[in-house]
C-alpha cells in the first residue's frame, strides 16, 4: 500500500505519453479520423430483404440507380447497412414537378430487383448541418475544458496556488481526450468505425467522469494539505493517493463493469458509444492517479519550470540541437 | 428520533415511486410477470388542472417515427420579420400534421430559419414529407350556383387572361386590426398587388351580400359575406381575437410561399425501437446485479445498504422521467446506466472514509457519521462537475436539434441529482437504523480488518512525522 507514486512519477509521465503516441500519430497521418455522417453529412440507411441478396449484387444495383459512391455492407441475415451521399431533398421542388424522393428511387428500384424492402433505419444528414455539428463540437469539448478549470480554481480557492488544480486536471483530460480520439482514430482505419456526434457526447461524459475522479484525489490533497500543514509535499501526495486508491479503483470497476453490460446486452446501435465510453473511462481512472496527481507535484516541486526553461534554452543554441 | 423521520421520507417516496414506475404490463418486462396486476397509471385531478401519465415517453429511437429538420429558404420572403415567417410556417405543418393523423407530432422552431418536426409512429416517411413539404396554399372560392359547393374564383386578369384567385397575389402584410365603430371588433386585414387587387375587384363585385370563401390548403378558415366591392385592402370579420391572430399568421404563410427543404432526416422501424428497449431493460439488469455483487462483496453490510439505495435512486429516477415527462432515448438510457454506475461513487466515496474512520479507532457510530460528514466535499465537487458536463451537452445538443444528445444530458443530470439524495440522505439513515441494532458491532461486517494504508515516508524525514503522531 505504501508505495511511492512521485518517485516513479517520471516512469509514468513515459507511459502516459507511449500510450498515446501511436494514436496521435495515427490522427496527424491523412485521413486521421473517420467522419460519421453527422460530421461530413452523408445517409445511412439500413434495409432488410425477406430473402437473401448477394452482397455485390446488390452494390451493381445501387451503381444502375445512380449511386455509384454506394457503400454496402452486411448487417445480419438478409439486412444490409448501405452508405450513400447526402439525400437532395428540396421538397417543394419534388412535389411540384411530381418527382420521386431519391429514397423513393432506391427502395422503388431494389423492390423491382429483389422483392420487397423494408428500411429499418435511414438517417441523411445535409452539408449544412454536418459543418455546424464539427464547429459545436470544439465549442463543447472547449467550453467543457474552461467550466471545470474555472470550478476547480474556485473549488480549491483556499489552498495555496488553486489554480494548479484546475489547470492539471484540464491537463490530465486532455490526455484522455486525445487517447480515446487516438483509439478511435486507430479503430477507424481498422475496422471502418466512425466517429459521430454521440462520440462527442462521450468525450464529453468522459471528460465529466475523470474530472470526478481526479477531484477526488485533489480534494484528499487539499484536506491533507491542511491537516499535515508542513509536510513534504510528495509525503502528502502519496499519502493521498494511497487513500484513494481504493476509491478510484471501485468506482472505475463499478462504471467499468456497467459499461460492459451495455456493450454485451445493449443495442448495437450505441455500441460505439459504449465503446467510446469504456476506452475513455479506463483512461480517466488511470489519468487521475497517475497524470493529474503527478503534475500537481511537478509544478509544485518546480520541475515543469525547469522543463518549460530547458525546452526554450534550447532553441537559442543551435549547436547542441544535434 | 430524527432518522425516524429520514426513515420514513425514505419509505414513503420509495413507495410514490414504484406506484408511478410499476408497468401497465409488466408480463412486458419481467419474463412470466403476466399475472402481476398491471399499473392504472397516474391520474390525478386537481380543480381544471389534470395530469396523466401512463408510462415513460420514449423517443424516436425507441418507438419509432421520423424525425426532420427543415431549412425554410429566407432569401424567398426578403424584408420581412424572419420570426413571423417562421411562426406561419409552423402554423401551417401543425395543422396539416393533425390533418394527417399523427400521434404526439412535435413542431418546434431550431435558430432563426429552421423547424425540427417529429412524426412518432409515422412509416410511410414519403406520404408525411410530402404532406409537410408542400406551401401554404391559399385561395378565395365562391359557392358553385348549380350545385352549392365551393370553387376556387376566376376572373380575367390585367392581361387579358382568366386567372384563379389565389395567395399569390397577396401582400404578405395581413394583420389583426380593430373595428373602431363595432366596440373593437378584431379583423383581420390583408393587401393584394396590382394583378390580385384587379382579379379581387371583379369578384367581389360579382359577390355583394354572398359568401366569400378563404381557403388554406383546401381547408375552410373563414367565410365572410362580401359587403363592398374591395380591391387592393379588406378585412375579414366575425372572428375571435385568438382566430384573428392565427389567422393573421396563416395568411402570412399562405401568401409568402416558403421553400422548404429537408436538411437532416432520421427514420427508424418501430420493430428496431423495441428491440432496443428489450436489449436496454436486460443490459439495466445486469449492470445493476453486477454493481450490487461487487458493493456486496467489497463492503459487506454497508454494500448490501448502498445496494438498497441504489434499488431507490433506480425507482425514483425512473418515477422522474415519467413525471417530467423526459423523453427517453437510447441514448439516454444508456446514460440512467451509467449513472448507476456512478450513483454508488458516492457511497464508495463514504464507505472507504468509515473505513479509515474505525481504523483511527471511532466507534461504530462515530465512524459513520465521520465517514458522511467528510465524504461530503469531495461527493458534492465531483458531482457538480458532472452537472457543468451535463449543461454542455444539453446546450450543444440543443444547438444542432440533437434531441439524442440532450436526452442523454438530461437523463445524467437527473440521475446525478438524484444520487445524490439515495446516496447520502438514504444511505445515512438506513445505516443509522441498522447500527443501532447490537448484532451489526460486529467490524468484520464492516470489512474494517483490512490493514490501513500508513502515510510513506522516507528515512530522513521519519522526526517529523513523529512530531505529528499517528492517528490514533
């Protein structure tokens, strides 16, 4: 139990920063992260046959009906998930020259072909809409960051230097942000998913949730802090996160083991945004123990000014820069 | 004394609750419940005010329904309030969504251009969207003599051609006035342009002391007798002050044809709806089961009260969205989920702090009360800023007409509200009742033996920690 967190904190400073490594790298690659259609506009529409339909088949015959960006791919028995561009749909247009929807088309042109169709799902989401979702989204995930760095340097106003809280565990929630949107990022290439406005959400939650966790250690460094006035601080910061270990590690099993009821019984619709939830939840339980908690001491003990110092020092002597 | 009283708030809030939770069907959600007696639902009757809920109001995700947002293409009414367009607008869907039969229809405006309309139950997308798709159509009919049905008036227009009377012709400036000399009658006044102030003179010459039909979309909205010949200006009478201001708006509508388009649609079967449902109440109860084992195992007797709790906030919550009523989605009942989840943080939070509490050496008692009154900081910090999260995302849901994303905010926040509540206020007062019987002294219920994790410290500075003392 008595383990000394700060002096390994520069083991985890690695770990973190290997964790995210690969996912960040992904993101910076082209093609970084996979726009659901919420982002980059587009439709989706799930459709079940009564019997079955070939696969390439049925793309020949979305390619004869004009959609030759068709993406079609197998769901379950007989039902099929086929991406499509955004839907033009300018309904007063339609109606007055007695036009067909380009729904219509389809559904009326894969009837023809393989017998009724029935659409169990479609969502068309227009360009319009698909750029304001990406500008709301940075709006959210930032104005999220600066609620909680502001509450926190208020919550923690009595203790010397508050804003230290707030401001390393925005740190430490940046960190999970882009861990689980290096994942994701990871993921897409993988496996195709794609990141769509509930993403967001989760970030969000997500977010929400880590900033739980690590007020709960700060708040145990702010009683100790009190309580143990005079102590080394790396004393109080172990002794700290010795106390709330156990805390972090029940509640993040307790959120963990929910989530993954929902992974395995829940729809398949939310399934990415369990997903989303699950990747994001383990790395806020890890961030708050071993990123927040860690910085908090860096900047106390005045290393980062030291790294901030050496960093730009640096850059004046090209000399040394091999 | 008092935790009597803690007590039976508790019970009786409890008891509300499942009163309101407890399904019509329940054969529907618990596997062979079919002989359960069924919920009537709540009722109540207060003086005029009624309220009636029968169950939890569920989302198009999970019924099933379309779900549209329609761009209203404002470059086509230039120099008019956006405003009044866009009120005329939804004047004009909701009456042709009633018209069309549609359960529970919602109509709202999103920004300054845009309408969010939500068709529950609604398969046959193409015949709604056609329905809504289509302007205001406004005429002026007069009774056909031979057979006495309306027809929509002709007479010859300035080019020499015959021309349908129509809102074409209208200025989109109709507006409620006051008739001076009839004790403030309201009327409702219109302006026509050259060509419709042409073809309305013709016609009302032609129907002094008849009536005149105003039609919106082939539906009658007033039929006032002609009494002048009228060109450019009129007013129609003998309507109420309310009918006045509707009608006003309509023919605002109907004269101003709006385009509109479809700039987001989002269908869903009603079979996939329930199936999530389905999918959703068992994955509820193997999260619940899963977090009770674990708080059971982890605390012992304070775990299986935080178990009892946690059964409470799951009822109220629940008794929550349907009062409100919230509207439940996927979404936002992965989000009451999850919330379970973290509900019992807080007593997590508690229960390790009345751990190290009987460590150091508290009575029982003591302990307990310790463990709440210090828990509380960090459970009140922790949970506000999960309510500054959930304020977010109701706003960025709300900023897009994502009814998704706000139901999952919505839910959250309930949720963490109400946690709040079972998990402090219930919790204390249950564990209170209990410790007050002799057989709970026992710290092995209490999972107290584990060794207390002893503050770290290095060689040197061992004299200073002496200096303080261990807590004893």
């Amino acid at each position: 139990m008595s383990f000394d967190f700060v002096r390994h904190r520069f083991k985890f400073y690695a770990l973190s920063l290997a964790l995210i490594v690969p996912g960040v790298l992904s993101l910076l690659l082209p093609g970084g992260i996979r726009p659901g259609i919420d982002f980059s506009s587009g439709t989706i529409m799930t459709v079940r046959f009564e019997g079955p339909v070939e696969q390439t088949v049925l793309r020949e015959a979305l390619d004869d009906l004009g959609h030759s960006e068709a993406i079609v791919q197998r769901s379950d028995n007989n039902s099929y998930v086929i991406r499509l561009r955004a839907f033009e749909q300018a309904l007063t247009e339609t109606i007055e020259t007695g036009g067909r929807s380009e729904r219509q088309v389809i559904v009326a042109g894969l009837t023809e072909r393989f017998g009724p169709v029935e659409v169990l799902s479609l969502d068309s989401v227009s360009p319009i809409v698909a750029t304001e979702t990406v500008w709301y989204s940075m709006l959210a995930v930032a104005a999220a960051s600066v609620g909680i760095l502001l509450y926190l340097w208020w919550a923690f106003r009595r203790v010397p230097h508050p804003v230290r809280f707030g401001a390393c565990a925005v740190a430490a929630l940046v960190h999970e942000a882009l861990l689980l949107l290096g994942v994701f990022s990871i993921l897409g290439r993988l496996f195709g998913i794609e990141v769509d406005s509930l993403f967001i959400s989760a970030t969000l939650t997500v977010i929400g949730f880590a900033v739980h966790d690590t007020i709960t250690v700060f708040d145990r460094i702010r009683e100790n802090f009190i309580r143990h006035a005079g102590e080394p601080i790396e004393d109080i910061i172990n002794h700290s996160l010795a106390q709330t270990l156990v805390r972090s590690l029940s509640t993040g099993m307790c959120v963990i083991l929910t989530l993954v009821a929902l992974y395995l019984f829940g729809g398949v619709t939310i399934r990415n945004f369990i997903l989303a939830l699950l990747i994001g939840i383990v790395a806020g339980t890890y961030g708050s123990i071993f990123n927040a908690s860690m910085l908090l001491y860096s900047w106390e003990h005045g290393e980062l000014g030291n790294f901030f110092r050496r960093f730009t020092g640096r850059r004046g002597i090209p000399a040394r820069a091999t | 004394m008092r935790n009597r009283w803690r007590l039976l708030i508790t019970a009786v809030l409890t008891l509300i609750g499942l009163a309101v939770v407890w399904p019509r069907y329940p054969g529907n959600f618990i596997p062979g419940g079919e002989f359960l007696p069924g919920s009537p639902g709540v009722n109540l009757q207060l003086g005029s005010y009624r309220f009636q809920r029968e169950g939890a109001t569920l989302g198009l995700d999970l019924q099933g329904g379309t779900h549209l947002v329609l761009l209203a293409d404002m470059s086509k009414a230039p120099g008019q309030d956006q405003a009044e367009v866009l009120r005329g607008v939804i004047q004009v869907l909701e009456r042709r969504v009633n018209a069309y039969g549609v359960a529970e229809p919602l109509i709202q405006t999103q920004g300054t251009d845009r309408v969010i309309v939500e068709l529950p139950g609604v398969k046959d997308i193409e015949e709604a969207k056609k329905l809504i798709g289509q302007t205001a159509q406004l005429d002026f009919r007069e009774r056909d003599p031979a057979t006495g049905e309306w027809k929509v008036a002709v007479a010859t227009g300035l080019d020499g051609e015959p021309k349908e009377l129509t809102g074409k012709y209208f200025r989109p400036n109709a507006q409620v006035v006051f008739d001076q000399r009839g004790g403030s009658q309201p009327q409702v006044a219109f302006e026509f342009d050259d060509e419709g102030a042409h073809l309305f003179e013709q016609l009302t010459r032609r129907l002094i002391g008849q009536p005149l039909g105003i039609f919106l979309d082939n539906q009658v909205i007033s039929a006032p007798t002609v009494q002048a010949v009228i060109s450019r200006n009129g007013v129609i009478t003998g309507v109420r002050l309310q009918e006045a201001r509707t009608l006003a708006i309509q023919l605002n509508a109907g004269a101003v044809p709006v385009p509109i388009s479809i700039i987001e649609e989002r269908t869903v079967d009603a079979t996939l709806g329930s199936d999530s449902v389905r999918k959703s109440i068992v994955a509820g109860g193997v999260s619940f089961v899963i977090v009770a084992l674990f708080m059971i195992m982890a605390y012992r007797l304070p775990g299986l009260v935080a178990t009892v709790a946690l059964f409470i906030y799951a009822v109220l919550t629940l008794a929550v969205f349907i009062l409100v009523p919230v509207t439940l989605t996927l979404a936002g009942i992965a989000g009451f989920i999850l919330s379970v989840g973290m509900a019992v943080d807080a007593n997590i939070l508690i229960f390790e702090r009345m751990r190290e509490e009987l460590r150091w050496g508290k009575t029982l008692g003591a302990a307990v009360e310790a463990g709440f009154d210090r828990a509380w900081s960090s459970v009140f910090d922790a949970n506000v800023t999960t309510l500054i999260t959930c304020g977010l995302l109701y706003w960025f849901g709300q900023q897009f007409g994502a009814s998704v994303i706000q139901g999952f905010a919505l839910t959250l926040a309930i949720g963490v509200a109400i946690s709040l509540f079972s998990a402090v206020f219930t919790t204390r007062s249950l564990l209170r009742a209990i410790i007050g019987s002799s057989w709970t002294h026992n710290p092995v219920l209490f999972g107290s033996e584990i060794p207390e994790p002893v503050m770290p410290v290095a060689p040197s500075r061992s004299v200073r920690l002496s200096q303080r003392g261990a807590p004893s």
